[in-house]
C-alpha cells in the first residue's frame, strides 16, 4: 500500500502571496524519491484554529503529515506550544538545543535575547530534529503509527533538517510501492497536437502508469508515472513507453532527461568542447544567470556583455551605426553582428545576440514584443525574429527560453 | 464581515514537486486587494476523488473558491465533466467559445483537432468567463451565495482571465471590510533582534491590526496588516503604528514600500539621475537580470560585463594580472578594479564589481562562499568580503541582495 502524505504551509505571507512557496516542491521531490506520494498540499494562515484544523483533516486523510513554518522566535510564530498542546504534552527547555542556540549567536557574535532562550523549549511529547542552520528546531510526532513533522519555514534551515534528520528516518519509518517518473522535453508544438500525435500509445498505457502534459513557455514536458512493487521490473516497463513516445515525436523532443533547458545545452557544449559567449539587450542578463546556474558551466561560459545602451552594442560588441540605423536597433541585421561581437569580444567558438522590445517605450519602430536573436559560430551565422504577446516579465521567460533553444538546435544541426 | 476565500489548485505536477505554484500567490494578491481574506490553499492531485473531495471541505468553510488547472485539452485533465455533474448540469456545446477556438487556431495556422473542440463543451450550469488568451474557457457558478470559479492553469491565461472578466465580477458580488497592509524593509539585523528593538509597539497593537516578520536572503520584510470596515480611518491607524516602528529601527530601514531592493535602488539611480554600470563574476548576470525587471531600468542602467573568465576581466575591463596574482581573483583588490574597469566601459557614473566563490570547484585560495564586491564613483571606491554558508543557488541569492543593498547604501551616504 502506497504512504500517503499531505504536506501543510503555516503563514499568512502564503495567503496574502507576498511570499512564493517554494519549500513544498522541494519536500514533494523527496518524499516522492522515497516512494511517499503527497496527495495533498494546504496552505493556512498562522492563528490557532486553522493550524488546528488543518491538522485533524489531514491525519483524518494520510499517514503523515509534515508542517513547515510557524517556528521562528517572533510573537506571530504560535505553532510550538500549540503542538505540545495537541499531542498532549507541554513545552520544557531542552538543554542540547538550549546550548546550540547559545553557541549559534556566539559564533556570530550576536546578543542572546530572552527571546532567542525560548527557541530551545520544546514539547515532551517529540522527538527533537537538530537545526544545525538555525535556532529552531524540527520535531517529531507519533500518534497512531502516523507522524507529523514540523519544520522551520525559511527554507535553507528546512532543507538541511530534511536532509541530515528527517529524511533518514522515514526511510526507516515508511516502506512502501515505489514510484518511478520519466520525462521527456519538447519544445515548438502545443499540448494538443502533441496529444493527437501520441494519443494511441497513451490509450495503451497500463492503469499504474500515467501521463500529464506540463507545458511552460514555449515547450512542454511530458511526464510518464508509474506505481508498483517491483522496482526494476516498473522502470523497464516506463522506460518503454517512453522510449516509444520519444520516437513518435522525436523531430520535437528536446530531451529524454528532466532537465532544464540550460543542463541540456551545457551537456552539448561540454562534450563538443565549445565555449559560449552572449550578447544580452533586451534579456538584461537573465539568459547568463540561466546559464551560471549549472554547477560547472565555468568549464564552457566565457561571458556575456549586457548591452542596455546602444552606444555599449557599437563599442563593445562593434556593432555598426548604419545598421542600426537602416534596420532598427531590434532587428535580425543587429542581433547577428551582436552574435559576432559577443565572439570576437568574449572570445568564444559560438556567439549569440538577443535584442529586443519587451514593453511600451523607447524604440517605436517595431511591434512591442518583437524580439530578434541570432547565433554565430566561425563560419556562418542563423537568425529568427519572434512576436511575443504577454507582459514585459513573460515575454523576457519566453525570451530566454527561445534563445536557449536557438543555441541548442544550432548546435544539434535542427534549425 | 470578511469574505472568505479558498484557492485549490489541480495538478500532479504541484504535488511531485516539478512545478512551483506562482499562479496562488497572484490571485491571493489580487483578492487580497479587493478586501477578500484567503484563509486556505489546498493543493490536488487530479484525480476525481481529490477534487470533489477539496471542493466539499473548502464550499464548508469558505464563501469564494478559485480553482486553477486541469482544464487542458488533454486526457489528463478530467475536471470540466466533473464540476458539470457536482453542479448539477451537463457539457453542452457552446457556440462562442467554439468560433473564438477556431480562429485562435486559425490566426496560429494550426490544424484544429477534434480535441480542441472538445475545449468548446462547458457546462451548461455555469457562465462562460472568456479566455481571449488560450482555448480553455474559464467557469462561474453559483450555489447557495457561494462562488467557485475555475481557470485554466496556465499562468498568463489565468491572469488574464482574472483582471478581465473574474475579478471585475467578484468586485460588483462581494463587498466586504477593507484590508489595509503596510511593510517595513530592513537589512543586516535578524528576526529576534527586530522583535526585540520594538516590543513594546508590537504589544500596544490593537486587536485588528497584526504584525509579521518576513526574513529573507539578509533582510527582513514587517507587515503590518489592518481589518476594519473604514478605510480611510484604518489606513490612518495602520500608519500611525507603521511610522512608530520605521522611526525606531531608523538605522536599519531600507524601504517604507514593500518593493523589491532593485526598485528602491532605481528610484534613488533615477532621483538623482545617475546611470549604473555593472561587472559580475559569480553572480553570473543574476543582478542585471534583476535590475532590469524593472519597467524603466533603461533609464539608469547602461549594462554588465559578465566575466566568467579572467581574460575577460582583464581585457574588458581592465583588471591587472598582478592583481588576480598577487591578492586572488576573489578579492576586494579585484573586486575593485571591476567597479572601475565597469565604471569605465560602460560609462557610468557608478560602477560595481562582484568577484565570488559559491561551491567547491577552481579557485582555491579562498574558502567557498567568500564573495567581494566593490563600487565606485568619480571619487571614491568601498568594498566589502562576505562569507556565505549555504549552497551554489542560494548563496548567489544572496550574493545578489547584499550588492544590491552595498549600491543603495553607497549611494544615501550608509555604508
């Protein structure tokens, strides 16, 4: 029988979205590589009843239940002495923690406040999950063979707690069927004409293997599930389900690995040993983030120039006056010898440029959302001019992934 | 009384994790403004059971439920039938939508397929809510003075939906007790040392009016949010305590709007009309990214010199090999000759440099995390080193926030 878990956000900046939850993803990911399916996820703002009563409705529901926020050392945090209430217990100092938080402030030569002592009291009831990041401790429940763990919301603290305490011990806690996920990228083609494309192999998917469409600027990712008990035996089955839908659509498919668009590239340079160089305008830097995000990218990313003024594109980059002039600032003429400036400048065997206008404003000689890239290598160039239709902040996603996967396919030999 | 809200959105792939919920935290801002409290957010897998599940719990609690996705044209996505039958009515096919999906395909030049037609068939308990960006039509129904809308859950489709068509109608339905928020920013102090310096103001807050504490990256957010049923008055009151707060921590306050560092550093940049060049090493473009999301930043911003390699920083922006040589490349020396080598190719009036180690890989003469940066104006240069404890992602997170405070502290004269 499958462990099912909820997972449950405590804090009012979830509710009014001045914060984005990212800490629930990162717990569904590991819960779900442990074979845990988390079938629900609930935000509730930080007063009595709803922690309350968002508690009975999932221990109602599922086998275990983790919490993160509510812990801090603030008056809005209320979470602790109320889950010692709930599990029947009552909060005392525990020494261990008590020294922890101690040496914590110390190393960072930071006062000790009354308030920061009250960080080491915790309910008799738990068992304590030692925060090697921070002050407040994780903690442990067990009521009924089911478990409720409760985390500190800032994620850097919760991920260290998941990862040196928690984790370990529901691996030994929960056995249970094994999931296996495989996903496959595509980019250039909508959710339904893929459908249509695969629709017969889709009907000829077995009851514990299913598929979801994924799609997010330009591409989607299709993302085959599988439950079952024999862990090898599942893999080899959706792997040729796969495997079949990769060849159906394979003019499309980017990659048969879940991963972002900039490790699919890095992967193609590193093994072609080329470097990259960039010429950002309307991008401002995103794609170059993008990119220095993979760990490792130094090895083919020598750099990017971003061009906000015209007068850096004809200086640094020398583009030519003239062309744009005749043709624009935001045209293909000036991406391309964007592309081959960002080469010659950053040195680079492949050379890209991207201008473009996200917003109203400035230039007013093309549509707003017209973007313009281009890509050189020693020999020859390619070029592509795109019409965006969203806000500034969308068109500037879609931005980066088109260019993204302009490069690669360049690379590939798809264009 | 207030009305409240429920947000549930559908979708497997927000319960493994392989997607991070942004479409919440909008529409909870949205209602927000609109004086609605969303008291949950219950997040599903999309099976039958899980929805009609969620749908009972939250119709119980609350009097507005918003539902996003699973309204796709593909064979994941089961909702339209289901919320047809729990409102008591049947798919029918609807005209409108059909010719609006036919001539989105049509100005697309792609074939329309019978699953597209599918999209056309609503219930025919429910009012249409237009989707003039996408061919998945949003839904209104009504039970018992309840409301429960559903969106596609893509995210610019939502959003559109929403401003054009939803929220309008959510405006003339519910009136309701205004919601009055007031946000603090500070830097370089934590969460119990803040709590500590004004406990005496946060325990003189009446009883509609609370207080939280929102840390993030090296800063922390207080929000002050009022109930009441006269705005004007309660935005009176909600200052008064919000101008208390700001005056104690003086010295620590960045903003009294809760914008993002990069806008408040643009309206000083801007105010006293001075441009921004940048030269960034670790931080990979991330700060351009970031300055340059903001509507305007062309006016103040002149570029980045992204230099991954340190030929790069030596030919683009002058940094002298003895330098790297004799203090490191991650070193303030370099850091500031970055400011000034960016100062000067980019032609700006202030120049910055970011020189960093994030993980384990390269230099070596440096512990990881140890990043300096450096600006520079005419006159003068200041730098500063950083130790950062966590992990390659969040560390450039910080990395960039702690410049983007350096800039703004330079510039009003607090470093």
């Amino acid at each position: 029988m499958n462990i099912k878990a909820s997972i449950i956000t405590i804090g009012d900046e979830l509710l009014i979205g001045q914060v984005i939850d990212t800490n629930s993803a990162w717990i569904a990911q590991q819960l779900n590589a442990l074979g845990i399916d988390v079938v629900r996820r609930v935000a509730v703002g930080d007063t009595r009843d709803a922690i309350i009563d968002s508690l009975d409705e999932e221990l109602k529901r599922n086998d275990l239940i983790i919490m993160t926020g509510g812990l801090g050392p603030t008056a809005d945090d209320i979470t602790k002495p109320l889950l010692a209430e709930y599990f029947g217990g009552k909060l005392v100092l525990n020494e261990a923690v008590l020294e922890h938080v101690k040496s914590f402030f110390e190393r960072r030569k930071r006062p000790f406040l009354a308030s920061n002592g009250r960080q080491a009291e915790v309910p008799d009831v738990c068992t304590v999950l030692h925060n090697a990041m921070g002050t407040a401790p994780g903690m442990w429940f067990d009521r009924d063979g089911k478990v409720v763990i409760a985390l500190p919301g800032v994620p850097f603290e919760m991920v260290h707690i998941m990862e040196t305490e928690a984790l370990p011990k529901l691996r030994l806690r929960f056995t249970s069927d094994a999931i296996v996920h495989r996903s496959i990228i595509t980019a250039g083609e909508g959710e339904s004409f893929l459908a249509d494309q695969i629709k017969d192999i889709e009907a000829s998917l077995p009851a514990h293997i299913k598929l979801a469409y994924l799609p997010s600027y330009g591409m989607v990712r299709l993302r085959l599930t599988g439950h079952g008990a024999d862990e090898l035996q599942l893999i080899k089955e959706v792997e040729l389900f796969s495997d079949e839908i990769s060849n159906r659509l394979e003019k499309i498919v980017v990659s048969n690995e879940d991963l972002p668009l900039e490790h699919v590239l890095g992967k193609v340079l590193t093994g072609r040993e080329l470097t990259l160089g960039l010429a950002e305008s309307c991008t401002g830097g995103f794609i170059a983030h993008r990119v220095t995000q993979i760990m490792g990218s130094a090895k083919y990313f020598n750099g990017s120039i971003v061009c906000y003024q015209e007068f850096v594109k004809e200086e640094l980059l020398g583009v030519k006056r003239k062309t744009i002039e005749k043709h624009c600032v935001v045209s293909e003429e000036v991406a391309i010898e964007m592309a081959q400036g960002a080469r010659k400048a950053l040195k680079a065997d492949i050379g890209f440029g991207v201008t473009g206008l996200l917003s109203p404003g400035g230039e007013d000689r093309v549509p707003v959302g017209t973007v313009c890239i281009a890509v050189a290598d020693e020999e020859k160039t390619a070029s592509k001019t795109f019409h965006f239709q969203m806000d500034r902040l969308r068109n500037k996603e879609l931005a980066v992934n088109m260019s993204l996967l302009f490069i690669w396919k360049f690379l590939e030999g798809k264009l």
